[in-house]
C-alpha cells in the first residue's frame, strides 16, 4: 500500500473542529503524520454548508474562537461569511490546508487488533490506514435535515426550501413568507428575511425562550484599545466565559427568576404583555432546550416594525395559497422555508467495526464525551450544549493528545474505555424535539466519572487537562511487526 495512504491520525471533517484538532496535533506531536477527510470540496464544516440568509454565530466569537488565534473582527456575533473565512485562514497560516483530502467522505472503519489499526473507506472506493482515528464531523446529517410530513404539500403553489439547502435562485423580495419553526435557526432567519419580503410570518407550534444579545461585546472593545490583541482576546473570552456559565447555573438553580428576566426583557422591546405571554412564553424552563439569540433584540425589532409577526398554532395542511391552520385561520404564503430542524447522526454516519463485529453506537457508553466503550483508537468531538462548540472541542483534542503521548511512551499500539458499571442520562441532555428524535443513535452516559458528560466548563477546565488517561481504560501492544509504511519516519 502506498505510504501515503496510511497516518499515525485520520482526522474526519475539515471544519471549526477539524482544523482545531489539526492544529494541536501539529503542535505537540510534530512527527505525526496526519490527514483531514473531508467529504466536501471545501473548509469550514456547518460554515460552509449553511448559506441561508443572515447564518451567523449563536455563540459569541471570543469563546466559538479558536484559544490559539484571537478572534480580530469587530462583531462578537458574527456572519457565517466571517466564520467560514476564519478557519480557511487558520488552516492556511499553519499550513493545514495541505493535509485535507477534499471530496472525500468516510463511510466505513473496521479496527484491526492484531494490526492495530484502522482501515477507512471512502464512497469513492478510497482506502486508508491509520492508528488512530478522530471523528471531528458533529453530530447531524450534512446530507439531510429533518422535513415533517407536512399533510397537503403537494397542494401548495408557492415554493419550499428548506434552511439547510438554501437555493441560489430564490428570490422573495416583495413576497409573503412563512419560515416554520421556533429555533436558532428561525430566528435568524426572520429578520434577515423581512427587510426585503413583503412580510415574514413565524410560525411556530410552541415557543422557544430567546435572549437579545449584542452584536458588538463592549468589553472587547475596550480591552483592545488598552491591551495587545492576544491579551484583549484573552478578557473577553475570560468574561464570556464566566457570564454564560452563571446565566447557565442560574436559569438551571432557579428557573422562575430567568423566565421572569427573560420575559420583561421581550416586553420591553415589544410593549405587549398580550403578545410576548401567547408567542415568547414557553412551557418548559430555561435551558432544557438551547436559548436563541438574537443579535441587539433584530427579531423584537422586525416585528414592532410590521415587517414581520408570530403564529403561534399548529398546521393542519398546506392549501394553495398557503397553510392552514388548526385553528381555521389561512397565512397566505409565496414562500415557505421549513427551518423545522437537523437530522442528527452520531460519528458523522460512520459505520464502525471491531474485529468484524459492528458498533452499535447507541447502545456504548461516552468515555469522558468522547470515545467509545470498548473501541479502540477511536474519538469523537462534541461540544457543549450550553456554550462555544469550541470550549469543549478544544479541551477533547488536548485530552486525546495526552492520550497518545502516554501510549507512546509505555509502547501501547491501542487504548480502549472499558464499560462502565452502569448507565445514565443521555449524551445530549436536551428536551429539543431533533434531539429526542435520535437519542437511541447516540451513546449514553455512565453513571460516574470518567463516564458523565458535565456541562460545566470552568469545571472541565481544570479537570480535564490533569485528567488520568489510564483510569478505566485498557492498553494492548501490537501482536504483529509493523508493516513497511508504519515505520517511523
């Protein structure tokens, strides 16, 4: 087999986590040899994929950043154009760009004991080898997304798209639209879209909790002014940090308190009791399904303004002019963007084999929230439900490079989590509907360390980087010589 078929790493998917992996690799295991599959033709990941209108961070950039290069645009939330472009140039300024196989989608991965390896395969018929293998593709269906048997579809003159297949041709300047949903997602859109439509309608079955937040972090800005770009970073994330960890704690420890908070602020931007109490006021707490935000209140303002409105109801059946509802009542449509959700999919959809034997993903436990009961050589990159993707992704790429410099050093060809002794929650504690369509794909926890999954960050902080990678995991040598291209080099 050609040399260059076979890594010391295979690193799946070349977005915001990708790139993050690839860059501690290079750092602190320089003569590794690596390379990033990616199945589509381009860096970026769910930046790349998703070009509806007005995409952008829900998560500030001080902390969705990467710890290693500050983030030195202006916004703190920023637009998915921004996002997209700094990964690209991360990856080129370290020279990662170089290593990423483009159009190249993984489908399946059989580990080999006596070889101590993985052999990957492509859709395109492509083989790789490596030793070890890092899953960095999230956790929903870039092929997908969740679209409801929506009765009387066909029925419908206008046109339908869904948010994460955005079609270059649509035009609705001047045109009556519905974006069905209530998530971040939705909300993006609605005033995005409501500058140039006749008129956006939300329409949602219940409502989710939203926070304004704003587009430019005061802080930062100060902090630049007065400090190195580094340093400034550094406050920003720092303070970003402690404040959405104690809005967490708060909304979790008392979650009257928050939804009192959260509905003065809604009253406030849109002067009506009535109507935040019908459209803003949810069933369930703070925090068991994700906040939405919305840049300096943009989704409150766009609806004051007229340009745009909520329907709070269930749909009945498309109709030709729009959608009925179950109430009687017709919203009149032109366009209808189903933004009602992912499709989620555990370990990028990778079919898994040990030995022969394939890996039910849904019935393993989460070794520290990122490997598999009983796999070797093999992790996956979550992060947080409740901050930055990139806190918890980063922390899991220097965990796991702790892990490979200790097998180094004792010699150990693989590394594998023994099973816990009992079973917990779910890994994806979250009442979201698009999370609890799928909980049996995904692993769940244990019910002790190293097997829960803490949404706790400046807990994990701390932890995590003194972690003992030998507590409930099992070390094997190599039972046969390394093959030629496995030599070190």
């Amino acid at each position: 087999m050609p040399a260059e078929t076979h890594f010391d790493v295979l690193i799946v998917g070349a977005g915001l986590s990708g790139i993050g992996a690839a860059w501690r690799l290079q750092k602190q295991r320089p003569r590794d040899t690596y390379a990033i599959l990616e199945a589509r033709d381009a860096i970026g990941g769910t930046w790349d994929l998703f070009r509806y209108p007005g995409v952008r961070s829900d998560s500030d950039m001080y902390t969705l950043s990467y710890p290693f290069r500050p983030w030195r645009e202006p916004e703190s939330l920023a637009s998915g154009d921004k996002i997209r472009r700094y990964v690209q140039e991360t990856a080129d300024e370290a020279g990662i760009t170089g290593h990423i196989r483009f159009g190249t989608r993984v489908v399946r991965a059989d580990w080999s004991t006596p070889d101590a390896r993985w052999t990957v395969r492509t859709s395109g018929g492509q083989i790789y080898t490596c030793k070890f293998l890092y899953g960095c593709s999230g956790y929903y269906s870039y092929t997908e997304g969740y679209q409801p048997d929506f009765p009387g579809l066909a029925d419908f003159h206008g046109r339908v798209v869904h948010p994460q297949f955005w079609p270059e041709d649509l035009d609705y300047r001047g045109r009556r639209v519905i974006v069905i949903g209530s998530g971040a997602t939705a909300v993006t859109l609605v005033p995005a879209m409501a500058d140039d439509a006749e008129h956006v309608t939300m329409l949602q079955r219940s409502p989710s909790y939203v926070t304004p937040l704003p587009d430019r972090d005061v802080i930062a800005d100060l902090a630049r002014r007065i400090l190195p770009p580094r340093a400034a970073n550094r406050v920003a994330r720092a303070k970003n940090i402690l404040l959405t960890q104690a809005f967490y704690q708060l909304a979790r420890r008392r979650p009257r308190l928050v939804r009192r908070a959260l509905r003065g602020i809604a009253i406030r931007f849109l002067q009506n009791p009535g109507y935040v109490d019908e459209h803003f006021k949810p069933t369930y707490d703070p925090w068991d399904q994700r906040l939405c935000v919305i840049p300096s209140g943009d989704l409150y303002t766009s609806i004051t303004s007229g340009r745009a409105s909520v329907v709070t109801d269930h749909i009945e059946t498309f109709v030709p002019e729009g959608i009925r509802l179950r109430s009687g009542a017709v919203v009149e449509a032109d366009v209808v963007v189903s933004a009602t959700g992912l499709s989620l999919l555990p370990v990028g959809g990778i079919e898994l084999a040990v030995d022969g034997e394939p890996i039910d993903v849904g019935k393993r436990a989460a070794y520290r929230g990122l490997m598999l009961s009983g796999v070797p050589n093999f992790a996956y990159c979550i992060g947080y439900v409740n901050a930055s993707w990139t806190l918890r992704a980063d922390l899991s790429h220097r965990y796991l490079l702790k892990l490979l410099d200790h097998m180094q050093r004792h010699g150990y060809a693989s590394a594998a989590p023994t099973s816990p002794t009992g079973i917990g929650r779910p890994l994806l504690d979250l009442s979201s509907g698009y999370v609890r369509r799928a909980l049996d794909k995904f692993p769940v926890q244990g019910d002790r360390d190293p097997w829960i999954v803490r949404q706790n960050y400046l807990r994990d902080v701390v932890v995590t980087p003194r972690a003992d990678v030998t507590r409930d995991m099992t070390f094997t040598r190599r039972t046969v010589p390394l093959r030629k291209e496995e030599v070190v080099r």
